[in-house]
C-alpha cells in the first residue's frame, strides 16, 4: 500500500499481511497525533480489502465504504456567550445523527466478495451514551463489517471500546526523519527539506504539501516567527498575540501545535548546552511551557473555554 521508504511502512505492511493471510480484524483503533496518516491509511486499506480505487472512497462514492466525521463545529464569538447562551444540544444531536447513520449501515449487506467499512474520525467526540451504543455494534459485528475509528487521543475513547478493538499506533517523525524522506523522495536538497521539516511538525502529508504551497508555508514560518517574537518582546507582546490569536479556534489551535513543535525542538537543541550551569533551568523552563500548552490545546478541542483568555494565561505565567 505504502512505498518502503515511507515512515508508515511498517504499519502498512502488517495490515497487508493481515489482509494476505485472511487475519483482518473486525474492528480496528487508529490513534495518534493529528497528521499522523491514519485517515489516510484507513482508505488505502479498505481500497487494498475491497480493491477499488482510494479516490472513489474519498469522494464518497463506493458504496461499500462510509466515511464518517464526528469533528466539533466551531461555535462563532463563543467567548463572547454566556454558559446559559451557548446551546450543545445541536452538537449532541449531530454527533447521534451520524452514529445513527453509522448503525444503519451496519444492517446492509456488503456487495459480492466485498467488506462494509465503516471509517469514523474523531471518535473521542462522542458522548457516553453514543459511544456505548457504537459499542454494542463492535461487540456483535455484522458479517462482512469492519470498523475503523480514528482518534488523536487513545485515552479519549472508552476502554470498553479500545479493547475490542485492534489498537494501531501512529506517531511523528522527528525534523531529520522528515528532511531524509522528503530528499529520497521527491529529489529535495537537504536544506529545503530541513526548513520543510522544521515548521511541518511530524507530518508527512503537511511536508507533501508545503513543498507545493509556498502560501501556507509562508504562513507556518510567520506562526513560528511571531511567536519567538512574543516570548521573547514581553508581556504585551504575548498579550497581542493571544488576542489575534484567539479569535478563532482553528487559528489558536493551529498556532498552537506550531508553538509546541518549536518549543519542542528548541528543547532538544539545548542538549548540546549540558555542561553549562543554566541548562537545566532552561530545560525545566521549556518543559513547563510545553506541558502548559498541551493543556490548553485539549481544553480548546474538548470544551467550550474561551482561547483567547487560556492563550492569555499562557503569556502570563509562562513567558521569559
């Protein structure tokens, strides 16, 4: 499915193998880190099982394979609502629509030598109740159904679940990973596969994808930029920041992991200054900021608070 010198190889050959040697589980969990490649894997495997081309899946257009998102809608001005305002009963009842969706489909049969994938992002959306009724479906599989339920966070979906469940793996490549991929294979020289890898945080289909969009990659460079300017210029600075930042979630969000990855490497390069007596300080410095904003990027995906006003905190208690 994959090339051998992609960094989802490993992962793509045992599903091939599993397939070849009639071993496929009934109910797969993708999990990992956003970019990771397990949506895009998830298709590549249903196109292998059911050999059909991965495009008719991505355009919805096999019958044989449902995709279904379980993504939370951003609520507009969200920060500017009261809790008595702001009304989840359209989100719950979205979330259920599609589960019912996702339980009906489990009642049709599959065509001749075919299987029913049931493909569902961002399953740790769902409720209790939800995720309890998915799980009866995954206890007593119809013929011919595999499931495959994909998340950012393993531990934001039931045990009960995982456990019936085949639990893949999935994670980010280190910046040099990423550069040597990219130069083996799309012909990179080493030093625009490096700035590549630098702002593509891990992720394979983001590197694809900036080497042909020099807009967004651009755009990645200034999040990273701007936000060495604000660690560094002060508290107003950092305050500016928040408040451009925070007026969207998927703006906050993206700036956020790009922060997190730069924090990140910044803290692995300051290994090299380990026999100077103010590393561990800058360190545990790092650490601190790194644990604070991965706090602050699950409180934004999961709940209704305010990004801005968590970004702002940040600056406060964190900055330099």
């Amino acid at each position: 499915m994959l090339s051998s010198n992609h960094p989802n190889f490993k992962i793509s050959q045992y599903l091939e193998n599993s397939y070849q040697k009639g071993n496929i589980f009934h109910a797969y969990f993708f999990c990992g880190p956003q970019g990771s490649g397990k949506f895009d894997l998830a298709v590549r495997f249903a196109s292998l099982v059911n050999k059909i081309d991965p495009e008719k899946i991505l355009k919805k257009i096999d019958p044989n394979v449902l995709i279904t998102d379980l993504e939370k809608k951003e609520e507009d001005n969200i920060e500017e609502k009261t809790d008595e305002e702001v009304s989840f009963s359209k989100k719950k009842n979205d979330l259920m629509d599609k589960v019912r969706q996702v339980l009906l489909r489990t009642s049709m049969k599959a065509e001749k030598d075919k299987k029913n994938f049931l493909i569902i992002r961002n399953v740790q959306n769902l409720s209790e109740n939800s995720s309890n009724i998915l799980l009866k479906s995954i206890e007593e599989p119809p013929k011919d159904t595999i499931f495959i339920l994909i998340s950012n966070f393993e531990d934001g979906v039931l045990p009960t679940i995982r456990s019936r469940c085949q639990i893949i793996r999935f994670r980010l490549l280190e910046d040099q990973e990423l550069a040597n991929y990219l130069e083996e294979s799309y012909n990179q020289n080493k030093k625009q596969a490096f700035e590549i890898a630098q702002i593509a945080m891990g992720r394979v289909k983001l590197a694809e994808k900036l080497m042909m969009d020099e807009k967004i990659k651009k755009e990645l460079q200034e999040i990273r930029e701007n936000f060495r300017v604000a660690l560094r210029g002060g508290l107003l600075e950092g305050l500016n920041l928040a408040w451009e930042v925070g007026k969207s979630r998927k703006t906050a969000q993206k700036n956020i992991q790009l922060w997190i990855w730069f924090l990140r490497n910044y803290l692995l390069r300051t290994a090299i200054l380990q026999n100077q007596s103010n590393s561990w300080k800058i360190e545990k410095k790092i650490l601190e900021m790194i644990s604070y904003l991965e706090e602050i990027r699950k409180k934004i995906e999961k709940t209704n608070v305010s990004q801005r006003i968590q970004i702002e905190k940040f600056f406060v208690t964190e900055s330099f």
